[in-house]
C-alpha cells in the first residue's frame, strides 16, 4: 500500500487501477473468450483512467 500513498492517487484512480490489475491477474485459467472479456474490461478501464490524468 506504500507505494500507493507516495502516488498520492485519489479514489477513483486507485480503483480504476486496481480493476486493471485485478483483470490481469486471472487470464491463465480463463477460457480464450473469458480472457477476451478482461482484456476488453482493461481496456476500456485503462482509457478512463488516460482522460482523467
């Protein structure tokens, strides 16, 4: 969580990047179109996150 304060992100860019993370983190034991869906999700959340910073 250090590393995190020292970012001084507000609320919502520390939840946006924490559903990139987290859509990330689960893709091996995914089928290919459960993999898709969270790539898709991280996308869409990564361009959100882009427009507000």
């Amino acid at each position: 969580m250090e590393p995190f304060n020292k970012l001084q992100l507000t609320e919502v860019e520390y939840v946006l990047i924490s559903i990139i993370i987290f859509c990330h983190s689960f893709t091996n034991c995914l089928s290919k179109q459960g993999r898709e869906l969270l790539l898709n999700e991280s996308e869409k959340y990564s361009k959100i996150l882009m427009k507000i910073l």
